[in-house]
C-alpha cells in the first residue's frame, strides 16, 4: 500500500533476525482473502486498510525448507492509524519507506517475494479485486 510516495511495511523478528515484509498472514476459519488482507493489516501495523486492486499472484519455494509459499499482493489506501493499538508479538515496528529505500535493502528482505511485488507495483500492474472468489 502506498502514501506519499512511500510503502508500508512490517520490521519482523525472523529465527533471530530483523526482516522486512508486507503485512501478511493466514486465512482464519470463513474469512475471505479481502477480510483477511484487512485484519492481517490491521494487526501488524495498526493501519486500516482498504485493498483497492490486486498486484499478483507469486509461488515461492523456500530454498532450504522446500516448502511452498502463495502470496498475495494488495494495494489500497492506508486511511487511519491507531498509535495506541499493539502489534502482533513478532513485528518490530510498522515503517513507510520509499520503493529505493526497499530495494536499497534487499538482503533485509524476508524473501524474493516482497521486491517482486513492489516491482510489479511499479510497472503498473493491477488487476480487480472482483477477479477474487470465494
């Protein structure tokens, strides 16, 4: 999500090690993705999210663990901060950062995944949420 040229991100405590990620999570028992990209938002940055189009779809295979990931990648509108809300136990902190700032900081990354996105952000690629179903 974007504002004032900058991106949300989350700081995360990683098997001992600061990341950076997008907001990002798992779905909860008859939650929609759009609710859960909303929720998972809220929890890891106190930010209220309104998701407005999909960026894309990414399969991810974890190099050491072989396991697969599918994310997501959402842009809105951030539109409220609540300072007084905590955050989930493992994020650090919420930070705006500028698209160079981000790929500035590539080894921070918690994997190909986020600077792809934010790539794709940037090369204009939007699809509608209505593509989603549940």
């Amino acid at each position: 999500m974007q504002h004032n040229d900058q991106f949300l991100l989350v700081e995360e405590e990683i098997r001992g090690k600061l990341t950076l990620n997008q907001p990002a999570g798992h779905l909860e028992p008859d939650e929609s993705l759009i609710e859960a990209v909303i929720r998972e938002t809220q929890e890891e940055t106190a930010w209220q999210f309104t998701p407005e189009h999909l960026v894309g779809i990414y399969r991810w295979i974890h190099p050491l663990k072989g396991d697969t990931y599918i994310r997501y990648c959402f842009s809105g509108q951030a539109t409220q901060h609540d300072p007084t809300q905590a955050l989930d136990d493992d994020i650090h902190q919420a930070l705006w950062l500028t698209y160079e700032q981000i790929e500035a900081r590539y080894t921070d990354l918690r994997s190909p995944l986020v600077l792809e996105c934010f790539q794709d952000y940037m090369a204009g690629h939007r699809y509608p949420l209505d593509i989603l179903h549940n």
